[in-house]
C-alpha cells in the first residue's frame, strides 16, 4: 500500500496543518451543530478529502449506542464499504444526469447508518445545469442527509452554491509541520533519511503533504536518503539559479543574465515557475528592506518588471526572449552612440564663418565707438548689453540637437520620479529629435505604455523643457515604429540658409 494512504489521517488528532478548521469542526460534532453542507476549498494534498471523511465517519455513527456497530461503521468508512456513503468523483460526473440521479437516491433513508453522506470531490467540475439541478437539494436536503463539497478552485464556484454551505479554506501546510510528519513516517518505517533530505522535499511538495509523502515513498527502497538523491529525483526546479541571477542583475552583468535564461531553456525548466521563485526571494528582500527601514525602489523596480514580464510569458511565441529583455532592461541602460559627423556643404562653411546675430550666440566682445571719450564709459555700455543679454533666454536656451539630447537623456532619467519611472525611460533611447517634438523607442510595450501615461509624460516634458529651456513634446514609440533622420533634416535646413544668402 502507498505510503500516502497508510498513514492518511483517521481522526481529527491525525490531521497537520489545518488547526483553524480541525478545531471548529470537532466542536461542532461534540455540541452536536453539524451544518448539512460544507464547503472545503484549497490546494491541492492539503486535507480536504482526509478531513471530509473524518467528518462523514463522526455523522454516521452520531446518535449510536452500540460500541460493536459505530466500530463496524467507522472500519466501512476506511475501507469504502458503507453504503451511507456516497463519494462522487465531479470530474467524470459532471453533467445533470448524474446530479438527478443522486437527488433520486437522496430520498431514501439510510441502510446502516444514522445518516447518509456525500462526499462530492472537484465539484468546480460540475456543469452549471448539473449546480442548477443541484441548487434545491442543497438548500432544503432531507433531515438525514448531509453534503462535503471539495474543490481546489473556488472562483469557479457559483456563489449561490457557497451561500448554501459552510466554507472552511485550507492553508497551505507549512513546511516545518511536513518535515515533521516526514520524519514520523521514516520512523515508523525504518527509512533512514537525512533532515535536510527530508526538508528539500517538504519544499519540493510547496505546502502539499500528499506530494512530500509520495516522493518519501518513492526514495524508500534506497539504503540512505541524502539531499543528493533528493535532487536527482526531482530534477532542476530553477531554484539553484535565484540567487545567481539576482547577483547578476545587482552587478548589472548582462552577459550572466543570458546565460542563465539559456541554463534554463536547455534543462527544460518552465521559464513562468521559475519567475515566480526569483519573485518570492525578491519579496523577502522588499521585506527585508522595509523593516531595516532602506530605501525599496530596486526590489519594486524588480517586482514591478518581472509581474508585467509572467503576464507575457503565457502567450508569447518565444517565452525567453520576454524573459531576456525584462531581465536586460534591469540592467541599467546603454548610451546610443554619437550620430556620424555631418557632410558639410560649401554653403553651410560659408554661413559658418559668417554667424549671424540672430543665432543665439553671445559674442566675445563689444566694439568700441571710435570716439568715445573714455574707458569708463566703454565698460558701463559693455556692462549694461552683458546684462540685457543675460536677461533674454534665448542666449541661454542649448540648442536641440539628437546629439544633444542623447548627451542629456541620462540626467533626464536619473531626476525622474517615482521609480517605477525611471526604471521603465531606462528601457527607451532617444530616436529623434524636432523643432518641438523628441522621439523616444521603446523595447518593451509595457514600459512604453507606462512611460505615455498622462501623469508620468507630463513629469517627463517637464525634465526635458527645464533641460533645453523652451517647451518640448515627448512622444513614445514601439522598437522602429517611427524612424526620425535627424541628420537629414538638419542639412535641409543648412541648404536653406544657404540659398536664402545667394537670393
């Protein structure tokens, strides 16, 4: 016999974990407030179905005095023999028919028993006509009857059959109580295991004491258990790669990150299970950093960036490639290179070597009058132009050029609040540049989306406009989807100035 149904709990004493319920259910039998349905919700290995038959085996004998009957009841409910009780698999009966014929064989009274029980296991499998038909039945049953639902999705459940029963949720058993319960098995079964064996199985099982004793059963036949064999059984689970990958994203080695995303892909291992393991030890450090009162905005930045990353991985055709670019994108972020220096016309070194007064420059000196009559004066008039031109914005304002934007861009990002901001503009590059409009590309549509928000554009442009003093759009687009040529529109207009001094 598995190992899993020999040591399944029998009383209400046997069962781990699941304190909260045991002890509502225990007084309930003893005062004699048995509800006629119940409601056990929860993961799977939890207890539910252990605790139900427990349940089932104290109302059949309830209100029986003969010690040889209750006896001969409680060894049929172990053994699946008594025909007051009725366990109905939903799964594999999940159309109305079956539920009709169970309200059919609900209207008669119990053979052996005080009472008839039916333990209806996945219930969240029933078909809605099958809960409708049910509906009624579970509402006003017989005085002699009585419902255990089980169910390991709940939402599934319509809410006017919850409203109709009792609902205990269990817990997911923590993994001290399976390691306990472990060893007392090994014990009782001459099994040397090593603690530490015993517990990289309690946390294999994820709060499931079915699983955790099902691979205790599996190691069994071996002379000694190690944490070794353990692992060999169960294969890579990812975990061993959690903390590699966070020292890579700590140390911004984007080389590491490729390479344990590619680890992962060639042992097989599921990319969306093994997120939610670095989103586990990344929420202890949130912890962590909350109650040692640090600043949190790299574990949110994190937190934020890997949650948007597991909605992606389940409909993406190329699951590491998601999974790549988020972790990259934590990684800080990368300057573009400087565009290629321009071809300059004859026209525009001709305007070069002559500026204009209207070009924004300040110049170097102040001629002086001819006749001026003293130093004195020449330097209260070149005082006074100083000022004025210190006044007009214009001689202050840089001019807006790709390459000046690109140089100013980590500034832009660096003073840019909350973080989840700045984490997703490290994810853009600054693409083009117009008269009143740069544009930025994102690799990520989620950062994109986020960065294009009313609140967090308008923080944005006003980075950019305090930067190159004169009002600036910031527009965000997805990977290429706008192509600007800086370049060419610049030498357009050094062609124009050129023609407008020949004319």
């Amino acid at each position: 016999m598995s190992l899993y149904r020999k040591y399944r709990p029998q009383t209400f004493a046997d069962v781990v974990g699941q304190e909260h319920i045991v002890t509502t259910l225990e007084q309930a039998v003893k005062q004699g407030q048995i509800a006629h349905a119940y409601l056990f919700a929860g993961s799977r290995g939890t207890g539910k179905t252990s605790l139900a038959r427990i349940m089932a085996k104290n109302i059949l004998v309830q209100g029986i005095g003969d010690a040889a009957l209750r006896t001969q009841i409680e060894t049929g409910v172990v053994e699946g023999t008594v025909v007051d009780l009725v366990e109905i698999d939903a799964a594999s009966n999940t159309g109305v028919d079956n539920i009709r014929d169970l309200i059919e064989k609900v209207q008669f009274s119990p053979v052996a028993a005080a009472a008839k029980v039916y333990i209806i296991d996945e219930v969240h499998m029933l078909s809605k006509g099958a809960f409708n038909a049910l509906l009624k039945t579970l509402e006003e049953p017989p005085p002699y009857a009585y419902f255990i639902l089980a169910t390991t999705e709940l939402p599934k459940i319509p809410a006017t059959i919850q409203s109709r029963c009792q609902r205990f949720s269990f817990h997911q058993i923590r993994e001290e109580d399976i390691v306990r319960r472990l060893q007392f098995i090994a014990d009782q079964e001459k099994i040397t295991a090593d603690r530490t064996a015993l517990r990289v199985m309690a946390r294999h099982a994820q709060g499931g004491m079915r699983d955790a004793i099902s691979l205790l059963d599996q190691l069994r036949s071996l002379k000694d258990i190690t944490p070794q064999d353990v692992q060999e059984r169960l294969g890579e689970t990812g975990q061993e790669h959690v903390e590699p990958l966070l020292q890579a994203l700590d140390q911004g080695d984007r080389t590491a990150v490729l390479r344990i995303v590619r680890e992962l892909e060639d042992a097989g291992i599921a990319l969306d299970v093994f997120v939610r393991q670095v989103l586990g030890d990344v929420r202890m450090r949130l912890h962590a950093s909350v109650e040692a009162g640090m600043s949190i905005a790299r574990p949110a930045a994190i937190l934020d960036t890997l949650l948007a990353a597991i909605r992606d991985l389940r409909f993406a055709p190329v699951p590491g490639l998601v999974l790549e670019s988020a972790l990259l994108s934590l990684c800080g972020t990368d300057t573009l290179p400087p565009p290629p220096p321009k071809k300059e016309s004859r026209f525009f070194k001709k305007a070069k070597e002559e500026p204009k007064a209207d070009t924004g420059t300040a110049p170097t000196s102040i001629s002086t009058p001819k006749h001026a009559e003293t130093d004195q004066k020449t330097k209260a008039v070149e005082h006074a132009k100083e000022k004025a031109l210190a006044k007009d914005p214009l001689v202050e304002a840089p001019e807006v050029t790709l390459q000046a934007v690109i140089a100013a861009w980590p500034d832009i990002v660096q003073n840019s609040t909350p973080p989840a901001l700045k984490m997703s503009l490290k994810n853009g590059r600054v693409t083009g540049v117009s008269d009143k409009m740069i544009t930025v590309s994102f690799t990520s549509n989620f950062h994109r989306e986020r960065v294009a928000q009313k609140e967090a554009i308008h923080t944005v442009e006003k980075l950019v406009s305090d930067s190159f003093k004169r009002p600036l759009r910031v527009e965000c687009v997805l990977g290429e989807e706008k192509d600007v040529q800086p370049v060419a529109n610049e030498t357009m207009v050094d062609l124009a100035e050129a023609v407008n001094e020949i004319f």
